[in-house]
C-alpha cells in the first residue's frame, strides 16, 4: 500500500501511515506505541517504547543503550560514548565521530539532519 507524502523527518507519523508495528526496545514481548510520544530520536535512528517510563530509562543514558548510530555528515556508522562532540536540533540529539563534523553540522543541519525524503 503506497503511503501519502509523508516525510520521514517525522518519523512516527511515518511509520502509522505506513502501517509499520514495533516490539517495545527493551522488552519484546510488548508492543511499542508509535507515537511522538513514545519515541526518541537520535541522529538517524529512532527507538519506540511501550510506556514513557522505559522511554525515559533510555533518554536517561541513551548512551548505554542506543549501540550504533550513523554521523550525520560521514555517514559512517559508530558508536557514541561520552566524550563524542554532540549537537541537538529540532529535539533531536545528534552525536558525531569528531568535533569537525559536529561543526560541519551546526553549519547547515538543515540539510544534514535527514535526507528530505517523500514516502
């Protein structure tokens, strides 16, 4: 089934359209609610949870939890630990491989942030 022009900036919105289900990240058994609400973005991923107390268990230390994440600017996949340079834009928390992409970033995080598609 073909979704109307949604972008996937918006990412819950997106995956209702699309019909999309989800087990809750951190118990499977349980479904996730998708929803703005229920869901954490960071850089390019998004985490959907069952309750707001296991989606605030993880924004408490997303670090611990979130594996790897994809830097905006190298598009290279790795994994963020405490000292990785960080930016946030539009309630999004970005975290990136060096301190030159983060500013790369901050330069024009428009169009880094996540490519404009339509699905």
């Amino acid at each position: 089934m073909p979704c109307p022009d949604v972008f996937v900036q918006d990412v819950p919105t997106f995956a209702r359209t699309a019909g999309l289900a989800f087990e809750d990240y951190f118990d499977a058994r349980r479904p996730a609610v998708v929803d703005a609400e229920h869901c954490v973005r960071l850089n390019y991923e998004a985490f959907f949870f069952a309750d707001l107390w296991e989606r605030e268990r993880f924004r408490s230390d997303p670090l611990l939890y979130c594996g790897l994440l994809t830097d905006p600017v190298s598009r290279t996949r790795f994994r963020p630990n405490v000292s990785s340079p960080r930016a946030t834009h539009e309630g999004v928390t970005y975290f990136f491989e060096n301190e030159r992409n983060r500013e790369l970033f901050e330069g024009d995080a428009e169009k880094l942030r996540l490519p404009g598609w339509k699905m």
